[in-house]
C-alpha cells in the first residue's frame, strides 16, 4: 500500500508539471505581442525658452530656464527637441511660464514627464556698501541699506552685481552722495528701469541680547539658531549673548533695549525657559520697558509670560525635525499683511504683490516649524478681531491667502502699558534661517527670499528698541 500511494503521488506531480508547463507557453504565445513597443528613446533633448537652453534633469523630469532679465515668459512658445519617433503632449504653443508647466514625452509605449519651471533674473542681483548688502525690492524698485552709526554718507562706492547683459547708472565703483535716497537707472536693451535707493545709519544706543538655551554662543548646536546669531551679531554693533542659565542666576537684563530669543530645536519649551526665577526675571525686564522678540518655537513662551491669557497661545504647533523635512517644487512661502503696508515691520520687504512677500523659495529644503494661531476654525476666535480682543494682541500677518487675515496668526505684536515694553512674535514656518541637506544629505539650493527674512527681522528689532 505504501509503494502504490507513492506511485500514484509521483504519478500526480509529474502530470501537474507537465500541465504548468503547457501553460507557461500557452501563455507566453498567447502575450507575444510585436506592436508593444519598448526599445525606444523617450528622453527629452533640449528645451529653450528664448533661446536659451534649459538645464534637464532625466532623473527627476526637473526642467529650470532661466532667462535673462527683460524677457517676458507671460506667453512664450519654446522650442523642444525630441528623439526620433517621439511625441509630445500637451502640443508645444504659447504657454505661460511664470508657473510650472507639465509635458509629457511618449514614444512607443513608453512615456516621460517632465516639469518646466523658467524664471527671470531680476536686473541687480547685489548691491552692497562696505560690505553691508542691500534690501532689494523688485517690486516697489527701491533698494535700502542700514550703516553704522558713525558712517559717512556722503561719499560711499556701492558694488553692484547686475544680470546679463544689464547696465546701471550710476555704475558700480562710484562714489556718490547718499546723504538723499538716489536713483539709479538699469537697462537692457530697449527696456529700462529706475530703482531708488536709501542709505540710512544705525541709531546709536541700540543694545540687543541674544537669549540662547547654550551655555554661550559657540555652544549653539541647532543650525537655524546659530545662523540666526551669526546674522544678529554681524548686522548690530552692540550685541550680547545671555543663556537661560545667566537669566536664572541673577543676570541684570535692564541694559537691554530689546531680548531676541530664536527656539527651533524642539516644538516644546525647554524646562530652564519655564523656571519660575527665569520667568520672573523676563516679566520684570518688560514691566521695565524691555522689548521681546519671540520666534518659531519660541512663539510659544507668550503665555508663560503674561502676554496673553491663559489657553490663548499658539493653537497650532508642528514641524519636521531631521532627518525628514521636505522639498516644495512648485510654491514659494510667503505672507500677507494687506492693510499693515505701514506697519514699520514690513519697510523695504521685496514684495510680489500690494502687502504681499515670500519668506522661503520654492525648491528649497524645509522643516516646517511652526507655532502661530488658526483662528476660525479652532479656539473659538471666529475672526482676527475675535483673536485680538481675547489676546489682546494685534494681529500683523498671515497667509498668503489669508488678504483678510482671519484665518492664521503669524506674525503679531504684543503692546505693553504705558510702561511695559512691547512684543513681537514671528511664528511662520517660512522663517527659516537655515536650510539643512535632505536625507540623503543632498545640499539644498539657496533660499533666495532669506533678504525678506533678514530685513523682517532687523525691522522688528529696531521697532522694538526705539
């Protein structure tokens, strides 16, 4: 019985086989197919956008022009080359390129998608004086730069770098007379514009403190709060370290016109910033006058210092944290402060719309971190005059959409009495001073709003400290 199972089981596995193997070639005869086609080139060539070459990436389908400054790309028909056989959808026309535009290459059966970004450079890439770079505002033409207090104004040689193909009058190397804003004509070709530029000097007196959680400013590990110091410590002359741990040991604070304190390293406050002698000490230095900058995390520390009332911080609190982090191809990150044009905190911000500017260039790494307030969806603020009158704060800045600003907090000062210093919160996820490599440790491309950033900050400093 033994012998004749096995034979009649060798016998059923012999016969299964031989049925997968009448399949397998069925099958293969009966998906021989000649018009699937494969064994062809669907790599885009070149694309130029007025003559000039884009720079194709086949990895990604990434294609960037950029084009010389005076060229319109509002509605431009490029010239594409394809390999041999190959189409092209949507058809190559007219197309407006100050958005990205998706094609897509198919030859055969096969397929490839690529997307073009093109961007104008603007005419002035740099305009600085002793070192010191210039605000550049494209829009509103208007170039300003701040000196030291003891420069003389009258007779400073600006170094200008210019696009392609642009000249500037007065040019680059001459000495001119700023003691008045003057204007300086770039052109190119038959196009021709006018910038006007403003040189003023620092106010004397202006002391500002850096508050860090290092023990001293060399200790600083997080690369957005170290580059946010390098930055402070270039741009003022009268600047201080303090750590948390001078504050609570008894630091006197009263020589300070305005405190700045950048936390990025983590979306909670560290517990030194919440001891109570700590706490005590910065309450004390604004009931004095002393002035407070609150930035990305640091939006946080308003309730545990009095600025608004308990359960009225910061409703919305999140960010990447390495090594994740993300790339946005296709937006910039910008605000609004339609109706706040005035406000001293936004002067000399290279805007692209009325009340409108970008913090962070699109195709730049980011990490998002982020600490302000939604507003009609969450807290039961209803609108932005709910949120002020239950914080008591005055909102400055939202969204770039947000024209209204109903919907976020993130920027917004904080008044004091007659007597107490102000505050200024900056909460965007936008404000972001450095840009770290993604996680396969690819270095990012420069963010080329970091101006805006820059003067937004040097604007809320001297505001706060006058």
């Amino acid at each position: 019985m033994q012998r004749n199972f096995i034979e009649k089981a060798g016998k059923s596995r012999y016969g299964f086989l031989a049925v997968i193997f009448l399949l397998l070639f069925s099958c293969q005869e009966e998906f021989d197919n000649p018009d699937f086609v494969i064994n062809v080139p669907v790599s885009m060539e070149s694309f130029r956008i007025h003559g000039v070459e884009g720079d194709i990436n086949q990895n990604t389908g990434e294609v960037l022009v950029t084009i010389p400054y005076g060229n319109s790309i509002t509605s431009v028909t490029p010239a594409v080359t394809l390999p041999e056989g190959a189409s092209i959808t949507p058809a190559v026309g007219a197309a407006d390129f100050n958005r990205v535009v998706e094609y897509t290459v198919m030859n055969g059966n096969l397929y490839k998608k690529y997307r073009v970004r093109a961007q104008v450079l603007q005419p002035i890439l740099r305009f600085a004086i002793n070192g010191v770079n210039g605000s550049i505002d494209n829009t509103a033409r208007t170039i300003s730069l701040v000196l030291p207090a003891d420069a003389d104004v009258t007779a400073l040689e600006p170094q200008i770098e210019l696009s392609t193909g642009v000249s500037i009058n007065p040019p680059s190397g001459e000495s001119v007379d700023f003691s008045e804003p003057v204007v300086y004509t770039v052109s190119s070709g038959s196009t021709s514009t006018q910038y006007t530029v403003t040189v003023s000097r620092q106010s004397s007196g202006l002391t500002v403190a850096y508050l860090s959680t290092a023990a001293n400013r060399a200790a600083i590990s997080n690369p957005d709060e170290k580059e946010a110091a390098d930055w402070l410590f270039n741009k003022f002359s009268d600047v201080s370290f303090i750590s948390f741990q001078d504050v609570a040991g008894g630091r006197s604070l009263s020589e300070y016109a305005v405190i700045w304190w950048h936390h990025d390293a983590a979306t909670d406050l560290p517990a030194i910033a919440l001891d109570a002698r700590v706490v005590t000490a910065l309450k004390a230095y604004r009931a004095e006058g002393g002035n407070l900058l609150l930035t990305t995390f640091a939006t946080r520390y308003v309730e545990a210092l009095g600025l608004v009332p308990q359960g009225k911080g910061p409703n919305n609190v999140f960010g990447d944290f390495l090594p994740n982090g993300f790339v946005d191809r296709d937006n910039s990150w910008g605000i609004s402060f339609r109706g706040n044009e005035g406000h001293p905190v936004f002067q000399g911000l290279e805007t692209y719309d009325t009340g409108k500017a970008y913090l962070l260039e699109k195709g730049t790494f980011r990490l998002n971190h982020t600490a302000w307030w939604f507003v009609n969806e969450w807290g039961g603020y209803g609108d932005g005059a709910g949120w002020r009158q239950q914080t008591g704060g005055i909102n400055l800045a939202s969204e770039s959409w947000d024209d209204h600003l109903n919907g976020r907090v993130g920027i917004a000062e904080f008044p004091g009495s007659a007597t107490d210093g102000n505050a200024v919160i900056i909460a965007f996820g936008a404000y972001d001073w450095f840009n770290e490599p993604d996680a396969s440790g690819n270095p990012s491309q420069s963010n080329g709003y970091k101006h805006n950033i820059e003067r937004l900050t040097e604007n809320a400093i001297r505001y706060l400290g006058e």
